[in-house]
C-alpha cells in the first residue's frame, strides 16, 4: 500500500472507511509513513493511527483531545478485602466527579474530572501475571488494588485545537514556524492531562473511602504530536513504545493488557494499539441495543464488573458490545513482534461521567 501500512489479521474486524481515509492521509503534503493499528476504528480521523510526517504539522490529524491517555495506578492493599457495594454506594453519591473545584488556575478548567465519551475510571485486580520477571521489575503485587484512568485535556485542549481548526488546508498543514503557537499550547495540554489523570485517582480513591499512597506503574499519552529524529510523529489513539510497559484497555467488560513493547516497532511508527478499538460508531450503537438490553442490563457486564453512569444515552454507546476484542487486538500486536504480555487485570468497578 505504499505509504500504508496495517496491522491487523485476518481475524480482526477492521472498517474499510477507516483504512481509505488513511489512504487518503498518506498523500498529504510531506507525508512519509502511515500505520494502521489493529484497534483502528472508525472516525472522521480514525483512531488506532499513527502518522510520521517530514516537516509539516497536522493538528486536525489527533483533534481536540490532546494528551488523551491512560494511567495505571497501583494502591498496595488486599483485593480480597473489597466490598465493591460499598465502592458502589460510595460513589453513588457523588453527583459527578465533573464538579471540581479548580485548584490550580493556571492550568484551565476541568482539572481532575473525567469527561464524556469513552472516558472512565475503572478499578481492576490483577487476572494473571504472565511475564512474572518484568512484573516484579515493575515493583508490582498481585493482591493490589489497580485503578486505570482514561482522560484527556479536556477544554484545554480543545481550545488549543479551535484556535488553529480551518485556517489551513488539510491535505498541506501548517509548517512548523506557522504551527509554533499551536505546539507550545499542545505541550501545556499534555501536561494538563497527564496531572489530570493522577487528580481524577486521587480523588476517586478519596471518594471510596480508601486513604492509601498510590504509585504510577505507567502513564502514556496517545494523542500527540511529536518531534521524532525521523520527523513529527502524530498519534490519535496509538501508545508511543518508548515509555517502557504500557497499558492497553478492553471494553469495559472485557480484561485489560499490560505490555511491553518490544525494540523492533519502527515498522509501526514505534506506536501500539491503545485498546479494543470501537466495531460501532456511537448512534449506531445505541440503536442497535436500546431493543435487546435495558439500562439495568448494562450496568453489569458478562465478566460480573459493575458500571456506574447516570447517562443512559452514554451506557448505551459505551456498551462492551460496541467493542472490538481485545484479545485479537493484543495477539496481532504479539504476533507482529511489537510487545510481549506482562500481565492482564480484571474490571471491578467503572465509573463514568454522568
């Protein structure tokens, strides 16, 4: 395909809109690699894509969202002792975790909430160890409690986007001189995000009642755009290979991967899948099970996980069905050479804005 690379089997489900829009990316203006990812889902730019460029920005390329990540939180205590109605009735309480008080000005609004779409906070328990060296080098235990936090930038982001959005052509960018403003905000908003996330665990872990110390196992970014010794690298919705093991979320209903992305993944522009991946875009979804689940239904998944939201257009959407299989997704990863499994963990608790 040229420009193009996938990865992806033949087992996995990827939409053919997807893949022609990044046909289409892969002849903009100094464009040199663009890689499918085997979460690639549908979009007005996909996600599950990265895309290295010579000297040309694409800010349209990873939207608004900017610094959107995950993190995964460590808390050292005993699984085995958690009531998970009483995290339930805890959290039940709080109106939403939206309702911040902005305690640092400086970064704009919305610090530590979480945000709509396919954002969460989610507790989990460790499924199975699989690589158990690289575990303990992480300085992980089994028995701890995990909380894996999904988020962006949030309006700070999105007014970094807006102020450049329409005032260049898609298909040629802007050159770096041009994008100047636009990179130095776009680095302000991945650092919102990244102590956003680490707000949102703080207080999540306030919220259930549990005063503990918490440790970040990993935190990576995986909408950026990045100066690279082979050119700008533009990822929406790829995890970057150099920040050492990572995680890689399922549906909410369905195990989480940690891995470690392996020294071979130039062929795909050093990026990792970033989760599942969606199968239906949003209102399709909802149409597709407002007939055959009720909103009781959706707040307990097929592995027995709870799922707090008081949206019930957002249950709906965000419903593991819409979802690809996260475990075709990580054995394309394995199978391509780009990381090995430290680890899987279990969903307890999800928790979503409401």
């Amino acid at each position: 395909m040229g420009k193009l690379t996938m990865i992806a089997s033949q087992k996995n489900w990827i939409d053919l809109r997807s893949v022609e829009t990044l046909k289409q990316i892969s002849q903009y203006n100094g464009v040199k690699k663009v890689v499918g990812l085997p979460d690639l889902s549908v979009g007005v730019v996909p996600n599950g894509m990265a895309v290295l460029t010579k000297e040309r920005i694409f800010p349209h390329l990873i939207g608004g969202d900017i610094g959107c990540g995950m993190s995964l939180f460590e808390v050292p205590m005993k699984t085995k002792k958690i009531k998970v109605e009483k995290f339930v009735k805890h959290l039940s309480k709080i109106e939403s975790l939206d309702e911040v008080e902005v305690a640092l000005p400086k970064m704009g609004y919305h610090l530590g909430s979480i945000g709509k779409g396919n954002h969460f906070a989610e507790l989990h328990r460790v499924e199975k160890i699989h690589d158990k060296e690289a575990f303990q080098a992480l300085k992980m235990q089994k028995e701890s409690l995990y909380l894996l936090i999904h988020s962006g930038s949030r309006a700070f982001g999105q007014i970094t986007f807006d102020k450049v959005a329409g005032k260049y052509d898609p298909s040629e960018g802007l050159s770096v001189q041009e994008a100047q403003e636009y990179l130095d905000a776009h680095d302000q908003a991945v650092a919102y995000a990244k102590s956003s996330r680490k707000e949102i665990a703080v207080r999540l872990l306030k919220a259930i009642k549990i005063e503990r110390a918490m440790h970040t196992v990993s935190d990576t970014a995986h909408n950026t755009i990045l100066h690279t010794e082979e050119g700008w690298m533009h990822r929406k919705g790829a995890t970057p290979t150099d920040r050492g093991a990572v995680i890689i979320a399922g549906s909410r209903g369905s195990l989480s991967y940690l891995v470690m992305p392996t020294d071979t993944t130039a062929f795909s522009n050093h990026s990792l899948a970033h989760g599942a991946g969606r199968k239906w875009e949003r209102g399709s979804a909802e149409a597709k099970l407002r007939n055959r689940y009720t909103k009781t239904d959706l707040t307990r998944t097929a592995i027995g996980s709870r799922v707090l939201c008081g949206d019930s257009k957002l249950l709906y959407e965000e419903a593991p069905q819409a979802y690809k299989n996260i475990d075709i997704v990580i054995d394309d990863l394995v199978k391509a050479g780009l990381a090995t499994i430290i680890a899987t963990f279990r969903p307890i608790l999800t928790y979503k804005e409401s």
